[in-house]
C-alpha cells in the first residue's frame, strides 16, 4: 500500500525527490557551533521554504553539514545548495565577523549529494523490465 505523504502533486507532475547533501566550512574549520549553528539552521530553513522545497532532517556538526532536503523537479540540485549556501554566507558573514577574518569565503566549492528513495533500484529495475510482460 503507498501513502500519500510519500509524493506531492503539482499542476503537471507527480513527485517525490529527496536528497541527502553534505557540505564543509572552507579548509574544514571547526567553526559551526554555538549561536553560527543556531543562526545557519534559522538561514538554511528560510531559503528551503523560498526555494519551496522541505527540510526533513538537518543536522550541523562543527566542520560540516548534513541535510535532507525535498525539492520540485523544476529546481536542479546544484541550483539549491548553491542557493543554501551562497545565501548562508552572505548572512553568516556579515553578522559573525570572526568567520571573514578566519576564511576567505565561507564554503568549500563542492558539496556531496545523493538522491534518496523509496524505492531500490533493483525495484525499478524489475518494474521497468517487467513492463513488455503485461
């Protein structure tokens, strides 16, 4: 049996893309703690909601970030981290000023992604193979 919370519908599309998303402070500096955590969790939560996409879990360790995040098919996943990050900084930049006089920018260039599903691949695999058998 599917639930119906496990995709959203749109106008033109049925959809349910997740990912798991892994990003670091610039020379992988220990400096995500304290009132930064809290201020970057705030950050990140407002620019998901902008981008219309949904934070399932986030979790802010001292030289790194681990995200799941739901987004539309309109929104590539390259165009939200660059959004979550290029926004975190700016934010997090201009109100911490320790952080512009210990990094020059306040992320590394790359990030980790992984699309997360409900359904294995070997599921779809079968499904897909099966598919001329019906």
């Amino acid at each position: 049996m599917q639930s119906k919370d496990r995709w959203t519908t749109s106008r033109t599309a049925v959809y349910n893309l997740g990912y798991h998303i892994i990003w670091c402070p610039k020379y992988r500096k220990p400096v995500l703690v304290g009132e930064v955590e809290s201020r970057l969790t705030r950050l990140i939560h407002e620019k998901a909601n902008e981008l219309k996409c949904s934070v399932e879990k986030l979790e802010i360790m001292p030289d790194h970030v681990h995200m799941f995040i739901k987004t539309p098919p309109t929104l590539p996943v390259q165009f939200v981290v660059g959004q979550i990050k290029g926004y975190s900084s700016r934010i997090l930049r201009s109100e911490f000023k320790h952080l512009k006089r210990r990094l020059p920018c306040m992320w590394t260039r790359s990030y980790y992604a992984e699309s997360i599903g409900h359904i294995s691949k070997e599921t779809v695999r079968r499904y897909i193979e099966n598919q001329k058998n019906k």
